[in-house]
C-alpha cells in the first residue's frame, strides 16, 4: 500500500529487493547485513532526495528519515534507514 511523503505528498512505493519475511526463495539470495558504512552511504532511489546518501538527508531532514523508517514497505530503504536511525542515535547519547 503506498503512502504519502508528509512534506511534499509525493506517493511513496517502493518495490522490495527481497521477500517480505527475508527468506531465500526461487534462488534469490538473502539480503547481505546492514553495516554502519552501508547505512550512512546508502543512496535514497526515490522520492525527493533521490540520489542522495542518508547522512546527506539527516543533515538536512531528519525528520524525513524517521518518518520513513516507520512508513516505508519492507525492503532494503526500511532497513537502511532504521539502522542508520539506530547508529547516529547511539552516537548522539
């Protein structure tokens, strides 16, 4: 079910790179464990900050990535952003 950004109600939908509960099937192989490095760096593929890192973001709109992290269909964005959310929190107590 897609949602809407509530800062500019741009339709978020997001196709999954793997199954929902993250189980290899049919020869997909399992998504490869979020790493500190990979969640700063990983590139937003939609949306407008498309193209950016979520360091980029969370330096400009954080509020988008916890937003996100909540409202995002499972996949390889939710978990990025939640690890990242979960790391730059950490650091910041």
């Amino acid at each position: 079910m897609p949602c809407r950004c509530p800062k500019c109600g741009a339709s978020l939908r997001v196709e999954l790179d793997t199954p929902r509960d993250d189980r290899p099937k049919g020869g997909q192989t399992p998504p490869r464990p979020m790493t500190d490095g990979r969640a700063a760096d990983f590139q937003m593929p939609f949306g407008k900050h498309k193209g950016r890192t979520l360091a980029q973001i969370a330096d400009v709109d954080r509020d988008y990535l916890t937003w996100l992290a909540d409202n995002v269909e499972p996949g390889s964005v939710q978990r990025a952003v939640r690890h990242f959310l979960q790391i730059t929190s950490r650091e910041a107590g």
